[in-house]
C-alpha cells in the first residue's frame, strides 16, 4: 500500500497563491500516476489534476492556466502550485495516487479557504 500525507493548505486571500504537497510512502514503486482532487461544499469530489511516471499532466477545465501539478521523485513528492485562486477554490484538496495494477490510494484532504 502507499501512504499520503498532504500539506500546506490554509486561507488565502482571492487572487493569492498556494502550494500543496503530497508525500508518498510505503510501496511507491507501484505508483504511475498521482493527482489531486477536490471536494468543496456540498458539492461531489471531482478531479484538479494529475500527472503520469512519464510526466504526462491532465488538469480540470477550471484550473487550466492558474494551476500547475508536478512531482519529485527523489523526494516521492507531488505538488500543486495554485495561483490566482478563486473563492469557488475553496474545498478539502485529496492527494491521489494510482498504481499500475490500478490500485487507488487517498491522503486525509487538507482545506484551502479562499476569502477575503
């Protein structure tokens, strides 16, 4: 199994920048794509971002342009650089991983808040 553990959320002002990560442990050999998905209030999770081993990158219509996915594999690290961030932003952030046996891993979410 592979073990998440997401940081750097918090409340931002609209229009300001935030960085997540998400550090992978456990059997990360088996990962091949890892993302980041949100669920804001009283709405479904759905998907932000993900990128491949290759480095292949997929994002949401609403975060193309303003949000960057990437990962460090040396530090087993994938992170989101969000920026000009919105107040419809605002939700629990989930760090995902897939494994080539297509095998999902979550982390516990962490809250980004955006608000004047």
């Amino acid at each position: 199994q592979v073990q998440l553990v997401e940081s750097g959320g918090g409340l931002v002002q609209p229009g300001g920048s935030l960085r997540l990560s998400c550090a992978a442990s456990g059997r990360i050999f088996t990962i091949y794509a890892m993302g980041w998905y949100r669920q804001g209030p009283g709405k479904q999770r759905e998907l932000v971002a993900t990128i491949t081993s290759g480095g292949s990158t997929n994002y949401a219509d609403s975060v193309k342009g303003r949000f960057t996915i990437s990962r460090d594999d040396v530090k087993n690290t994938v992170y989101l650089q969000m920026n000009s961030l919105k107040p419809e932003d605002t939700a629990v952030y989930y760090c995902n991983t897939m494994s080539y046996g297509l095998e999902e891993s979550w982390g516990q979410g962490i809250q980004v808040t955006v608000s004047s």
